[in-house]
C-alpha cells in the first residue's frame, strides 16, 4: 500500500501541533511523527485529500494567529512496526503507572504496568489531558465501581480503571480503529470491559459511579447533560481535552447540571477537571 507523508510547520508549535494531529486523526491519517517545527503524518494516497489541508484554518478556529503550512511527499511500503518502535517511547506517570507498548521492556518496579497497541487510535498516554485523567484515576477509590469511558481512543483509561478496581467499565468510542483497538488491548492486559462502536446516543438506561470524557469542549458541552443524566448520587465526572483557560466555561455549564467542581489539574496549558454531582458539603 502507498502512503503520503504530509509535514506540517506550525507556530507557534505547542499547543497547536496537538490540536492539528486530532484534526487529522479524525481526517484518516494513520500514523505521526514529532518534529521540531510541527509535526509529520502519514495517510493512504487513497484517502489524501490536498483540498481538505487547506481548509484547515487553526487561526478561525480559535481566534488566535497560528500561522500553519505543509508539504507532501510520497512513501512507499512503509513498515509501521519500525516506524512506531522508532518513534514510540514508554509513559510513567506519577511513578505509579507504566504505558508501554509490546516492544519496549517491562518495570517491575512500577506498580501499574498498562501495554498498549497504539496503531491509529489516540491514549497512550503521552498527551497531556490523558495522564491528566491518568493521574485523577490513581487518586481514587475505583473498587467495584461501575465506570463509562466516552471516546475512549485505545481504551486505555477504561483498561486502567479496570486494573484499579472498578467493576463493570463500559468503553465507547465512534472511530472503528478505536473500537477494534480497545478490544485488542484489553485483550492484551487481560481485562474484560465492554466496548460499544458508537456515540452518546449509545448511552442507555444503566447508571455509573464514574464517567470519564476526555474529548474537545465543545462536544463535552454539548454531551454534559447526557453524561451526568446517567451519573449516580454522589457520582464522579472527569472531564478533559481542552485547554486551561475552557474550565470556566465548562465549569458553567457543569454548576447548572448540579456538578460541583472538587479538583483541577493543568500541564502545558492542557487541563482536567472533576466534578461531583450532589456532593455533600
């Protein structure tokens, strides 16, 4: 199979280049790769489309001047394998949590160890907002709580709230990559969750102790309702995928559903958040 290399120049870079990989992501591109000026992605000449690089306008978007240019090149027969050993490196977060890919050595020492196949689906823990919500986790009692994970990516936080405890966990993602992906890896860490192919409209009448929702703001505001409609009494909602000056707004939008805010945490002006809903004061 033929593939495209699209190399991105984007300033100024941080935190533009994470934003721009989730519009591709969401675009078919498969597979990136850092650079010191922006980033490289990876897409099938079958579904590169030059017009639809040029519509990406990050500057209208979020009324901030990110000045972003690319250019295109050809690769073929590319060994993805290689390509993410090269690029890939393990996460240890809080030194309590080791994210590791099947190639790289174990760390006995670590307590948590989580392998994961990243292949095209996003929480490997390397982005900010998920060891944020990776963090969150480590800090709470997830013993025999029930536990959805919206738009889960690779199903990593549903895999490592099933490690920590939880009882039934439900991970729902509408990428058909992130589905299959989710199964596969936790297949991999031995753990059995549910994983449903879909959107919010697959949440039903059953009720969790947790959700977790580390997607964009503007879905978490548009989707809050439906979350916290399924959230027990006292239940915990952590939220994350937006940036440190958005908590206000979703902070907002949560106090009108009966949320109270208990904790945030910021990195690189990425942010998290909890909330509890009718938190005993």
């Amino acid at each position: 199979m033929e593939y495209k290399v699209v190399e991105f120049f984007i300033e100024p870079r941080e935190p533009w280049c994470d934003v721009l990989v989730n519009i591709l992501a969401d675009m078919g591109y498969e597979s990136f790769e850092d650079t010191d000026k922006g980033c490289k992605a990876y897409i099938t000449n079958e579904l590169f489309d030059e017009q639809k690089l040029n519509r990406i306008d990050l500057s209208s978007i979020f009324d901030i001047e990110i000045k972003t240019s690319f250019t295109c090149g050809e690769v073929e027969n590319i060994n993805w394998n290689e390509e993410w050993e090269k690029n890939y490196d393990p996460v240890v977060i809080a030194e309590k949590c080791y994210i590791r890919a099947p190639f790289h050595k174990p760390k006995p020492d670590i307590p948590l160890e989580v392998i994961i196949e990243p292949k095209m689906s996003f929480g490997t823990g390397h982005h900010k907002t998920t060891s944020l919500i990776v963090e969150f986790l480590l800090e709470t009692d997830l013993k025999n709580k029930t536990v959805l994970d919206m738009g889960c990516g690779t199903g990593v936080l549903a895999i490592i709230s099933k490690m920590l405890g939880a009882g039934n966990v439900t991970a729902i993602d509408n990428h058909i990559f992130a589905y299959e992906n989710t199964i596969e890896n936790a297949d991999n860490n031995n753990v059995v969750i549910k994983v449903l192919h879909g959107d919010s409209s697959l949440i039903g009448e059953e009720y969790y102790d947790i959700i977790i929702a580390n997607i964009t703001k503007n879905i978490l505001l548009d989707h809050m309702d439906k979350y916290v409609a399924v959230l027990n009494y006292s239940g915990i909602l952590f939220l994350s995928g937006f940036f440190e000056e958005d908590i206000a707004h979703l902070v907002n939008k949560a106090y009108k559903l009966g949320l109270t805010l208990e904790k945030q945490k910021t990195n690189d002006n990425w942010a998290a958040i909890k909330l509890f809903k009718n938190k005993d004061v």
